[in-house]
C-alpha cells in the first residue's frame, strides 16, 4: 500500500476514490432505472395497443349494430310496398308513398354511413399491426436493457468493492486530528465531504478562503470551508512536508 507524505496526500487520495465510488454507485443506480423506464414505456405501448383493439370491437359493433337496423327497415319497405299496392284510397297510397320515399331517404343515409364505418374498421387493421410491431420493438430494447444492465452489474460491483477495501486502507493514514470530522462529513455527504484549494477558494463552493485558513493548511491542520463545511486540501504543487 502506498504510504502518503501529508494530510493533503490523504485527503486527496480519499476525495479522489470517494468520487469514484460515487460515480460507480451512480452507474449502479443507473441501469435499474433505465429498466424501469423502459419497462414503463412498454406498458404504455402495451395499453395502446389494447386501446386500439378496444376501439376497433366498438366500431365493429357500430357496424353491425347499423346492418341489424338496415336489415328491420328492408324488412319493414317490403312491408310499406306490399300496402302500397293494396291501398284502398287514394290518400292511403300517397301516405305510404311519402312514407317509402322518407324511409328510402334514410336507408341511403344509413347505408352511406355503413360504408364509412366500415373503411374506418378496415383502417384499424394497420393500426393494430403497426402498435404489435412497436410494442415488440419495445420490448426488444428492454430484454437488451436488462442483459445490458446485469453484464455490467457485475463488473461495477467489483470495482466498488475494490474501491472501499482501498478507502479503508487509506482512511488509516488520516491523522487522530482529521479522523472525527472526515468521517463526520463522509458518512452523508460522500464526495462531498472534501474540497480542493483552487486559486484560495474553495473548490466546492468557490468561497474564498482567509489568509489564516491558508497558514493552517500549510501547517497540516484541520480547515473546514466556512460556506459549505467541506474539509479542505491544499493541489499538490502547494503542500509541504513531503519526503
């Protein structure tokens, strides 16, 4: 294990692997969602799909529905005709005369819109097979996603165990001084818990260090950034006390 001069080596090595682990933590976290949200976009496909078969049950019942009452009302015009021609006056023939006509009238419409129902029923065809097509599609990219996910899982899973054996390694070199506010800090802010000086601000928040928090920090002492609380360090080129 390599053995770090300073505070500052410490600190660095430790700010450096707990950004690691947090991007890898990340990476795990990542692959079940993105799982998740494919899994939610098949569902949504998935009810598409059953609304469109759904609609096209209604309008197939709209179709027959129209032919039951074109087929009464075909029964119902032999009927009109067979009184038409047994009329016995001749206010009796015009009524059902204008009655044939009125109905005539109707069935054609009626008819028309049989028609129009029909090329509507027709079209659902492609529908349907367009929305199999895209939900297949979908689920096609999840099983990838899920096959995606678990290769990597096991390699991430490695790597974070290979970093927190060597964070524990180097959290042993952290002076009795450091120890209480880094785990502090470690424990819920990760990363976090750590900044570098950059340009005598602090590399977490920009804030601006005094000129004693320097002194301190050449000194090998505890500084906390007075803003955002991280434990700071000094970049390399700036620490002393290095063999």
């Amino acid at each position: 294990m390599t053995t770090h001069n300073t505070p500052g080596d410490v600190l660095c090595t430790l700010h450096r692997i707990l950004i690691q682990l947090s991007d890898l933590k990340e990476r795990l976290e990542r692959g079940p969602r993105q799982i998740k949200a494919r899994e939610a976009a098949c569902a949504k496909l998935e009810a598409d799909l059953n609304q469109v078969k759904a609609d096209q049950k209604a309008a197939k019942m709209t179709v027959d529905q129209k032919q039951l009452v074109l087929k009464s009302n075909e029964a119902k015009h032999r009927d009109l005709h067979a009184k038409l021609m047994a009329a016995q006056s001749n206010r009796e023939f015009q009524a059902l005369k204008d009655q044939i006509a009125a109905d005539d009238m109707a069935r054609s419409v009626l008819e028309d819109e049989i028609l129009e129902s029909m090329e509507k029923l027709d079209g659902f065809k492609k529908l349907i097979a367009d929305a199999e097509a895209t939900l297949a599609r979908g689920k096609d990219d999840l099983a990838k996603a899920v096959k995606s996910v678990k290769e990597a899982e096991q390699g991430l899973l490695a790597d974070v165990a290979r970093c927190e054996t060597e964070l524990r390694q180097v959290e042993k070199e952290l002076p009795n001084d450091f120890v209480q506010a880094y785990e502090r800090l470690a424990r819920t802010r990760g990363a976090e818990a750590l900044a570098v000086v950059d340009n005598n601000n602090c590399g977490g928040c920009n804030q601006m260090i005094t000129a004693n928090m320097q002194n301190s920090l050449l000194t090998g002492k505890v500084v906390t950034c007075q803003s955002c609380g991280r434990v700071l360090y000094l970049p390399e080129d700036r620490r002393v006390g290095r063999k």
